[in-house]
C-alpha cells in the first residue's frame, strides 16, 4: 500500500468491535496494543490469542498484544482508536487523557448522540481533549466478518485530512477499503440514526409485515437522518454513502445486527427486558432513541419514525399502537425533507 508508515497503534476496548479493529491494525502490519479494563478476560485473550467473549474463532495476527495496562497499551501509539459504547465515551476519553503522548491523534468507532447533552462523539471529543486531531470510523461493518477477514468498506472522517488518508491507509489491505470524508457531522449522525431505524426494522419483521414494510421503514429512515442532519450542518450527499444509506441497509436486514435482532424480539411479543436479556451485549439503539427524540425536538425536526421507537422504548407505548399512528399520519410529498 503505497504512502503507508508502519506505526504503532493502539486500540481501547476489548469488546467484539475493538477487537476486530485491532485485529485489523496487526494483519497490516502495525504493532498494536489492544486495552481492556478486564483483567481476568485479557489474561484469557493472552493465553487464547483470540477473543472468546467477544469474537470467537478470530486468531489474533502476531503483531496484536493484549493488556490491562492503559498507561503502557498508549505508550508510544501513533494512534489511539477508542471502540466503546456512547455512554461510556466521555469517561473514556478522560481516562486515556493523561497517558496520550504531545503528537497522539484519536479516533473513535463509538456511535450516537451523548444523552445528557445531545452532543455528537467528535463534539465531546473536542470538550475533552481539545485541539487533538481526531477521526471517526463508520460504515457497514459487522466485527465477525471483519476479524474473518471477509471483504469490507468503510469511512474515515475527519477534519484533518492527513489524519482521515493516514488513518484509511493503515486500516487498508486486501480485503478492507477505507475511504476518507472531511463531513464528520455527517458520519456521525448516520450512526448515531441507523441504530433507531433499526430497531423499527426489526420490530415490523417480528411482527411479520413483509419486505414492503422494511424498505419503507428504511427509506424514510433515510430522509429522517438526513433531515436532522442538514439542520446539524451536515452534507445531504454524505447520508447516499457509506456511513448513511450503507450502514441503514446493513443494520436493518442482517440478523447480526443486535438492533434488528431486539426489534425482532419486540415485534414478536417479547418485554424490553426479555429482549434485552436474549441479546447479551449493548443495544446501541436504545439509549440512542431517547437522545435522537430529545435532539430532533429541540431542532424542531419532525422524525416521526424515531419519534415512535422512542415512545415504544421509554414510554412503553405499544409496538402496535406506534405502527398504527406511523400509518394514520397525513399524505405528504415524499420529496419534503
């Protein structure tokens, strides 16, 4: 890969994302640290050269060790790719704060708006760590194919271009592309949506609707992500690629989706509890439905689809009763955004 550095890398976060990013980092050729807070688990990872927990049956490339240490996994990283869920974003920035090198730029994998403040990753990013450089990773990607190996595409974006080519470039091989984006925004709201949709997606084909009904959740999801946002700054254009309509198709029709796979448990009858429990790791969409509803209120953007997830998520509406007020809405024009 021309224009490529072999650099030391660092990835935080143990779980099945992270580890695929790292695992990804070493098949490179990049010595990588991968950080997690579980000791006993890493100690497992170590012996194993696999994450059983998280990703079993992915072998860990020679490049890729393990640690507990946060201080010596950031010790001499060019980069540091922080793969964590949205809520614990900002606490895991402060945490890696003190350990980052003068010249250590950030990228995170983390999707979805901060709830209490309805702030975007690379917006907390910038209240915690400053001017660093940073880089958001995004796009249709599920961890099992890409710890396989199985062919893939994604975005880096960034407002540092260097950073965002540098970046796609040591992620880069044989079987994974990554393309770059300056329209961070952008990215970051395609992710922090599609987790939303997804779960109406899911919800409607456990209840049986049909693909009709998918394709049309998943189409006016769309023009909801873009709505909120081009009203947030964002590129229309942005939410045609990877980030947007790529990760929407993908989060809505695949089963390893662990947004769709709880929709599912839903339309089927089951209590969010039940749901929750059956799926054994964080469901994104969930926290992101009260923090998309709070953020299109306060914008004012009529979200109608997210709108409903979210009563059905923390005003315990029923799955039933939100597809029927979906139905029931006035016609419109489809080209209103």
């Amino acid at each position: 890969m021309p224009d490529r550095r072999v650099e030391a890398m660092t990835v935080i976060g143990a779980g099945s994302w992270g580890t695929a990013l790292a695992i990804q980092l070493a098949r490179e050729g990049h010595p990588t640290q991968l950080w997690g807070r579980d000791g006993a688990q890493i100690d497992a990872m170590r012996r194993a050269r696999r994450n059983d927990r998280y990703l079993p049956g992915a072998a860990f490339p020679h490049a890729l060790q393990v640690t507990a240490d946060l201080k010596a996994a950031l010790n001499g990283a060019r980069d540091a790719l922080i793969a964590i869920p949205s809520h614990a974003f900002r606490e895991g920035l402060e945490s890696i704060k003190p350990h980052l090198g003068p010249d250590t730029r950030v990228a995170w994998a983390t999707k979805g708006f901060e709830i209490n403040s309805g702030q975007l990753p690379h917006q907390v990013a910038a209240e915690v760590l400053g001017g660093r450089p940073g880089a958001v990773l995004s796009g249709p990607t599920f961890a099992k194919e890409v710890g396989a190996g199985l062919p893939t595409a994604m975005t880096v974006a960034s407002a540092d271009e260097r950073f965002a080519k540098e970046l796609a470039l040591s992620l880069s091989g044989p079987n994974f592309r990554a393309y770059t984006q300056t329209d961070i925004m952008g990215v970051e709201v395609g992710g922090a949506v599609k987790n939303v949709i997804a779960i109406g997606s899911g919800i409607a084909d456990g209840m049986g609707f049909g693909a009709n009904t998918r394709v049309a959740l998943i189409t006016r999801g769309l023009a909801e992500m873009m709505r909120l946002g081009v009203k947030l700054g964002a590129t229309r254009d942005t939410f045609m690629g990877l980030a947007g309509l790529g990760d929407l198709v993908l989060t809505c029709t695949d089963d390893q989706s662990r947004n769709r796979r709880f929709g599912m448990a839903l339309g089927k009858g089951q209590s969010l509890d039940e749901a929750q429990n059956g799926i054994h790791q964080v469901v994104e969409g969930v926290p992101a439905a009260r923090a998309v509803y709070a953020v299109a209120r306060r914008l004012m953007v009529d979200m109608p689809i997210c709108q409903e997830i979210y009563r059905v998520m923390h005003e315990g509406k029923a799955v039933r009763a939100a597809v029927q007020a979906l139905m029931g809405r006035d016609v419109r024009s489809e080209a209103e955004y």
